[in-house]
C-alpha cells in the first residue's frame, strides 16, 4: 500500500502542469459571467455570518464576550470542512468520461477540487483575520499557529474527501446522506454556541464529535488568542492523520476498479 | 529495484510495447424483472457475469514499427488499446511500456466546453502528462495545424464538431510522442484535413514513432502497417505479415480459414443448401455447365514454387488444371486480375492467342507473367473456360482465390506499373 502511494504521489508531480490547470479552470469556471466574480465567495458567508449574528445575538441572546467574531471563526471552520469535502464527494464521479477515456492519476482530481476550495478559505480567512481588527478582537502571537490548524484541516478534509469520493462512485446515495448528516451536524458541533452551555454528561457526548477539535482549535488564534494545550494539538493531529490514512487507503485500493462502476 | 532492472532489459530489447497473457475482464449487470418488458423502475434481480473482453494477449511492438490491429466489432480493439494506455486496468498478465504514449483514442477527451480553444489545448495536454512548457513551445505550431486561428479564444462550446475534432487531433499529433494509439480517427474534419492528419500520421512513422492502428479501413491498414492483429472474441487469432493477416481477417468475415480450392468446393455445396452464405459470399461465385471443369488453381513463382506473394518486377504463373467429360472443340481459357474494390485490372484470354483444337480428358494450362507490373496490394483472381464464342460458360470462377504483390516505391500509386520514364530538361 505505501508502494501504490509514492506510485500515486510521483504520478502527482509528473502530471503537476494537469493538477494546476485543474484548478485554473475551475476557479475560473466557477465566477465566469457573474458581475462580482470572486467576491462571492465572500459575500454569500458573510451575510450568512451576519443573518446568523443578528439570530443568535440579538433574538435568542446568546450571552459571550464578541460573540460574532466567536461566531466568524467557527463558521470559517467548519466552512473549510464541510464545503471541500461535499464538493469534492463528486470529484471523481464528475470527472468519469476523463477517467474512461485517458490515463492520469485519479487522486489528481480530488486534490485539484479540494485545493481550489482551500484557496477561497484561505480568502475568507484573510477576511477573518482583517475582522478581527474590525470587531476588535485579541490580536497575539499565537496566530502564528494559524497556518499549522488550517493544514490540519487541509489534511482531515482530503481524508473525507477521498473516502467519499470513493463510496460515491459505489453507491449513489452518497451525496444525499452526506448532505444530510452534515446538516445535523453543524447543530451537533459547538459553531453557534460555546460548549459550556452544556451539561457535563452532555458535554462528553459531544467530545466525541471529531469536528469538534478542529473548530475549538481553529478559535484559539482568531478568538481565545492563546496557545491551546499539548493534548489538543495531539488529538487533532492524530485525527486528521488517521482520517487521512483510511481515505487514502480506500481510495487507493480501489481506484483501479472505478472504470468498471460508472 | 526489479522495476528498474526490468526497465534497462526493456531499453535493451528495444521495443515499445509489450504484453504478456494480458486479459481484461468487464462484471457484466444483468438486471432481471419476471414476466415484465419494457423499461422498468423496480429491478427485482440483478445477477452478475464474467465477462473476458480480452484473455492470453500476447504482443509486441518494436520501436518505429506499425502495427495493425483488426477484427470485427466486439472483438476487442479498442478494449486492448485502452488496456495499452493505461486507462484500463489488466485483470491479468503483465504490460510493459516503454516511452510516451499518446492515446488517438476518444477525440477530446480532456475538453472542457465552457473553456477557450487555447485554454484547452493546456488542459488536454497537461492530461497527457506534459508540462505547460512544452506545451507553450508546441502552441502555435498547434493552432496553425489545426488552422482555427481566428477561433482560438472562443469557449468550446461555441465551436461546431468538426472544429472540435480538429483541435483535438492537432493537439496529439503535434506533440512528438514516443508511441501514438490511433483508433479510427482517420475520418476527421474534412477532406485537407484528411489528407493533413493522414500525412501526419505518415510522419510520425518516418520519426520512428511507434504506431498501433485500430481500423476497418483495410487499404490504410495494409499501407501502413508493418505488422497485423487479427482479433477475433477477445484472443489473437493472427499475428503476422500484413496482407496474410488482411486475409486472415476477410477469410474469417466470410466464415472460412483456408483459401485452398478444396475448401471453397465444399462451401459451394453447401451453398445450394443454404441461401444465406450466397449473399455472405455475393463476391465470389462459380457458375458453368460443368463439361470442363478447373479443379485446381495455384500460383508459381520463377522457380516454380507455390506461393500467394509476388514482388514487382518478379514472374508470375498461374497454373490451371481441368477435367473434361466430353471432347469439346476450340475452347478458351481466360483469366482475370482484379482489385480488392472489383476493378478489373487486366482479363487476358486464349482465343487469339492460343487454340486448343480438342481438348484432352485432362490438362493443365499456365499463363505466365515475366515481369510482373502489378503494384503492391492485394489482387483477387478468375478463372474460367467458355467454348468459342465466349457466350457459353463450362466453368467459371469468379474472383475465388488472390494473391499479394509487394515491393516498388510505396510513395508511387496505382495497380499497375507503366514502366514509363521520367526525363527532366532545363529550359536556357
């Protein structure tokens, strides 16, 4: 297996000038013939930012010291993972007539879909970081850490990605279950609210929610502003990387057969 | 490490392609309602099949050689051209290849409509494993084959499917590859454009690229290919010299594997019982009162051995041996040459030439060519014997048995050799 994976990952850089182009296009496809363009991608989070805001703040009052830029670094987030890897569910299935008709190495397309996501959280979160001026936020030097949970969250993504993108080409449901459970979800992660809103047996069950870590340890550079503890860090990391591995492995070991499933 | 050592024995071997019992399987869904046709919602049984599209292929191509691969639909062509491209994956055997493909497979493949003609010509080459550099160097080079200069920075879609087709073969054929796949991709855009691609394809071949041509079309196949395939059910049921493998293939169409007269003889009987091989076989009759009958053809060369190949230039003899069952005055014998498309090429026969007063009981008659000036192809060959005034037939076999005529300048045309001289003068 880890002989297929440098396989797969030297066809990556060989077919490098593909990969770039892939996410050229899409990006380029994506805003084509639309007045804003790019600032979509902007726009539409930050008014859903500001609907759910005006919701949670002033008519159910929700009571936490700057609770929106609490609200705008959990959205950004979750955003990162929920949105890569729904659209990427469909990178491989999408791209099947390419897939039937030319050889390339198939993580090329789910690595291109994701990718191209990335580069519009990477926006939002530019925007984030310029709000944190705005809303007066603490601003320390544990942003630097930034970077590091977005990789992270980069990682654990890819992970879904491929594992879904794998299942989708098997079973067609996918997309709707996905769609669904991601729905529940975004209520069952604390996005909206803090986790200490909840009761102690409440708030184990709720621990063991994976996304759970990455949205908690996205708010300590943008929101806590202090370094989080050891055990965290080693938690999301372990996560991203186990759910790497298994959507890697999947995806690997059946990658020859998709041909045959569509 | 075993990989690389195979990589320098390949390098060694100095081929292209190989296979070794490479077999390709397809898990066929067949999906079961009871009692119900037509198209239906509910599926109530799905049973699964095995299918081997391909099994035990074994082949190999040098480097610079052409290589044909032929047979009817369904028989697997195209499954062992994607197999050799890597875009499917083997069920089993082992593949080595040894350079850069590029797949003439499915035109456009990598396309996509809502991009410029430009833009995609990145995109589909990068998908082709190469680097925006080289493709940048080849850009011009590639929109002026294609000749869609003023179209190039219109998105795809817009583009009507001959421009489509166009773009893409451009793409391909101006990107210098190691090894090209060609699949029925002569027919593209219009009659230039042919022409163009056609030449390229010639070209490539001159660059020692090496070719593999899946094609109906037997005169492109016998005018490039060094070497043929006959698929037939997912095997290799030929694997040789060009024109024997065309004749492989075109004996396998009608359902025969053997060209001897013994064989068609049987078939003829067979003919009377069954209306259906007549048609089959419409090209090639026999017809006569049967007083004389031809009971054996064969073709000699200068030393008088039989063979079916003759080179331009060399002697050709027809040998034709008869019974007759009654003495029949002044006879004729008459042979004729034709091309594969029925162009009767010449029709020589005896009654100036040579009179046979009484014919004996049995005999054999030899029309003898010195100097053959047939040109390469492929010659299908009659024989027949009519009494005097050629109106009534004894015998006659109508384009039954044919030969190949190799050798000459491939650069020159037609079937016959005028043997005509050229003479150039300066004009003071």
């Amino acid at each position: 297996m880890l002989n297929k994976f440098i396989k797969e990952i030297s066809e990556i850089h060989s077919f490098r000038h593909l990969l770039l182009n892939l996410i050229k296009s899409d990006i380029k496809l994506r805003y084509k013939n639309s007045f804003l363009g790019f600032l979509w991608q902007l726009l539409n989070p930050l008014f859903y930012l500001g609907i759910l805001a005006l919701v949670f703040s002033q008519i159910i009052r929700i009571q936490m010291e700057n609770y929106v830029l609490f609200l705008f670094a959990g959205l950004v987030s979750w955003r990162m993972i929920q949105q890569t890897s729904l659209i990427a569910t469909h990178s491989i299935v999408n791209n099947q007539e390419l897939i039937k008709k030319v050889h390339t190495p198939k993580l090329v397309f789910p690595l291109a879909t994701v990718l191209s996501q990335f580069i519009d959280h990477l926006t939002l979160s530019l925007v984030l970081f310029i709000f944190l001026f705005i809303l007066k936020g603490k601003i320390s030097a544990v942003l630097f850490i930034a970077p590091l949970i977005i990789f992270l969250i980069f990682i654990f993504s890819l992970g879904l990605s491929l594992f879904f993108a794998t299942v989708y080409v098997y079973i067609k449901d996918t997309p709707h279950v996905i769609g669904i459970a991601f729905q529940a979800l975004f209520f069952l992660t604390p996005i909206l609210y803090p986790l200490s809103v909840l009761t102690s047996s409440m708030e184990k069950f709720f621990k063991l929610n994976p996304f759970y870590y990455f949205i908690e340890y996205f708010r300590y550079p943008f929101y806590y502003a202090k370094m989080p503890s050891a055990e965290l860090t080693i938690i999301v990391c372990a996560i991203s990387l186990a759910t790497f591995s298994l959507g890697m492995y999947i995806f690997l070991r059946k990658k020859e057969s998709f041909i045959f499933h569509f | 490490m075993i990989t690389i050592l195979k990589q320098v024995i390949d390098m060694d071997n100095n081929f292209s392609i190989k296979t070794e019992n490479l077999g390709i399987r397809y898990l066929l869904r067949h999906e079961y309602q009871k009692g119900k046709k037509g198209l239906k919602i509910f599926q109530s049984r799905i049973k699964k099949e095995e299918f081997w599209a391909l099994r035990n292929v074994n082949l190999e191509a040098k480097r610079g050689e052409v290589l044909g691969i032929i047979g009817v639909n369904g028989s697997g062509k195209s499954t062992l051209l994607k197999s050799l491209a890597k875009i499917l994956p083997l069920s089993e055997g082992k593949l080595w290849v040894n350079g850069k493909i590029a797949p003439l497979i499915e035109l456009g493949a990598g396309f996509n409509p809502e991009l410029t003609g430009g833009e995609n010509i990145f995109l589909s080459g990068t998908l082709l494993g190469l680097t925006n550099e080289v493709i940048g160097k080849n850009y011009y080079k590639i929109i002026d084959f294609s000749g869609l200069n003023k179209f190039i920075d219109i998105p795809l879609k817009n583009y009507s499917s001959g421009m489509f087709v166009r773009l893409a073969f451009s793409i391909v054929a101006n990107l210098e590859p190691d090894i090209v796949l060609i699949d029925e991709v002569f027919a593209v855009g219009d009659e230039p454009f042919q022409q163009k691609s056609f030449e390229k394809i010639l070209r490539f071949k001159e660059k020692g690229s090496t070719l593999l041509i899946v094609s109906h079309d037997l005169n492109t196949i016998a005018r490039l290919c060094n070497k043929v395939i006959v698929l037939d059910d997912g095997k290799i049921e030929f694997n040789g010299e060009t024109s024997l493998g065309i004749d492989y293939y075109k004996n396998l169409l009608k359902g025969i594997k053997s060209t001897s007269l013994e064989d068609t003889e049987k078939i003829d009987s067979g003919r009377q019982a069954s209306a259906e091989t007549i048609i089959k076989d419409k090209d090639s009759l026999r017809w006569g009162s049967g007083e004389i009958k031809i009971r054996k053809i064969i073709f000699l060369n200068e030393n008088l051995k039989e063979t079916n190949t003759f080179k331009t230039g060399e002697t050709f003899i027809a040998r034709i041996d008869y019974t007759s069952s009654e003495e029949i005055k002044n006879p004729v014998f008459g042979v004729a040459f034709y091309t594969p498309y029925g162009l009767l090429v010449s029709g020589p026969n005896t009654k100036s030439s040579l009179s046979i007063e009484k014919i004996p009981k049995s005999g054999t008659l030899l029309y003898k060519v010195e100097n053959l000036s047939l040109r390469r192809g492929e010659y299908f060959f009659s024989a027949a014997v009519y009494d005097f005034t050629l109106r009534k037939p004894y015998d006659h076999l109508e384009r039954k048995f044919k030969f190949t005529v190799y050798g000459g300048d491939p650069s020159d045309f037609g079937h016959i050799d005028l043997r005509g001289q050229w003479i150039h003068k300066k004009n003071d």
